[in-house]
C-alpha cells in the first residue's frame, strides 16, 4: 500500500492556522496543504456547494497520493463532512480517511468550560448548520451552546482589515451579541479557522474570565491521538518531513497571504479543481 502525504483543505488560508500547529506536534511526516482561494469564502454558501466543492477538494488530494484529508475548515466539517463519509468514501476507496475539526474541539469541552454555557462563534454557514449544537447535545448533553454567525470577519481577515481599526466595530458588535444571547457564557469556540488571526482583538472585547478557544492545539493533539489508534493509518502517511501548498487561486497572492498566517514565506502552486 502507497503511503502519502496528509491532505489539510481549507476554503481559503484559515486551514494554515490548524495546519501551524499540527506541523509542530508532527514535523517528522509530509503535508499537502489545499487552499480554495479561488471560491472562498464558503461561509456563507449553501450546503450543496459547499458540499461539491469540498468533495472536488478531498478527491483532488486523494489523486495527490493523501490517504487521510483533514477538512481544516468548519464550514466544510459542518457541510460536507457526513455526506463525504458516509456516501462517497465508501465508493471512491473506503481504506482512505477524510476527518473533521468539530467534534475533536467539542470533545474537548469538559476541560474548558466550568459551567458548560458555552458560545461558538462562526460563519453564518457553521452556526446555521448546528453542527457544534448536535455534536455537544451527544457528549454532553447538560451543556448550553449559543451559536453566532460573524459573516465580517472572514472578509476583514482576508482583505488585510483584521488589525486595523475598523475591525474593532465588528469584534465588539458580534461579541456584544453573543453574550447578550447568554450572559453566563464562560467558553468561546472560535469556531472558524480564520478568527485566531483577529484573537488580539477578540480577547479585548470578551468580558473577564471568558475563555477563548482557538483549535489549532486541539485538532493537532486529535490527529496525533487518531493515528495512535490506527496505526494501520499512520503506516500510510509518509514521512520526509515536507509541506506543500497548493491554491485555486494565484500562487504569489498565496504565498505573501500565507506569511501573516504562518508568520514565514512559504511558496505556493496553482491548481485546478
Ligand atoms: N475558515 C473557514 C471555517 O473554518 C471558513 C472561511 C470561509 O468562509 O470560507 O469555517
């Protein structure tokens, strides 16, 4: 059996946030990292194109050699995840893996809530699909999940705005929201790969002693644990050490974008999908 690199895919950068910190508990292994530039964002999309696109995206990585697709963006996880798994995997070749990002981070919960008022903050598309309320309600059904879409902060951190002043108005005002809806909120899931990079303002505008909570850390300790428990899997991820970075969109715009979210040059390759 061929071992590949791990397919990572985003809608756009946001993956990159995850990514970071999955390379730094995994260096050893190779990465293929898929950015949908080109038809980002998806949070405001509708299921079927999410859905299509996201399918396009796990295939295209399957025919790069990746064995196992982190879907690194909630919208996709909330959209398309269940579909992939449950219908196409099974036909396409059911010894490959495509994984999520939202039950590992509500799986985590219990040790960052103390009084399990918990606030997800995310795309319109995430918070509408109710995802983060369905997967909470099957591990800790005694928890209060208050949704909130922010359909700004995608578009603020994507054109450049996430440290300008401007984007203090839309922090603040979806915070204000959020909290408004359940004042005893103690934990707040960015629940969109794109928000750590607007986190300085973020951890301004939240009230003292609420939690913020990023998934980076998260979802590399999951994929960590997972392929512990399937070794079977993890003989099938290569391991040199690489990572590279394929867009829809142009290359040189990827390239200086991934720089703010990676904090290092990075060189990227156009593709099609
Ligand atoms: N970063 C994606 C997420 O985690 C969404 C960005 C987009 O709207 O495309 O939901």
């Amino acid at each position: 059996m061929n071992s590949g690199p791990i397919g990572v895919f985003d809608s756009g950068y946001g993956g990159l946030t995850i990514l970071r910190d999955i390379v730094k508990s995994m260096p050893g292994y190779d990465f293929l990292y898929l950015g949908d530039n080109a038809r980002a964002p998806y949070g405001t999309r509708s299921f079927d194109i999410v859905y299509r696109f996201t399918l396009e995206a796990v295939r295209y990585l399957f025919d790069r050699g990746c064995n196992l697709v982190v879907l690194a963006c909630n919208t996709a996880s909330a959209k398309a995840l269940r579909t992939i798994q449950q219908n196409d995997l099974p036909e396409i070749d059911p010894s490959r893996r495509v994984l999520g990002i939202i039950r590992p981070t509500v799986e985590m919960l219990h040790e960052l809530t103390a009084n399990g008022h918990i606030g997800v903050l995310g795309t319109p598309g995430t918070v509408n699909s109710r995802s983060y309320n369905i997967e909470v309600e099957k591990f800790h059904p005694d928890y209060t999940v208050t949704g909130h879409g922010c359909p700004m902060w995608v578009p603020l951190v994507e054109n450049r705005e996430a440290a300008s002043g401007g984007a203090d108005y839309f922090v603040k005002q979806e915070i204000d929201r959020l909290m408004m809806e359940d004042p005893e909120i103690d934990t707040i899931v960015l629940a969109c790969t794109h928000y750590p990079l607007l986190i300085d303002k973020i951890e301004r505008y939240v009230p003292a002693g609420v939690r913020v909570v990023s998934q980076g850390a998260i979802i590399a300790d999951s994929l960590v644990d997972y392929l512990r428990r399937h070794p079977e899997m993890d003989a099938r991820c290569s391991r040199g050490g690489t990572v590279e970075y394929l867009t829809t969109e142009s290359a040189a715009k990827f390239s200086e974008m991934a720089t703010i979210f990676l904090g290092r040059a990075v060189s990227a390759a156009q593709i099609t999908l």
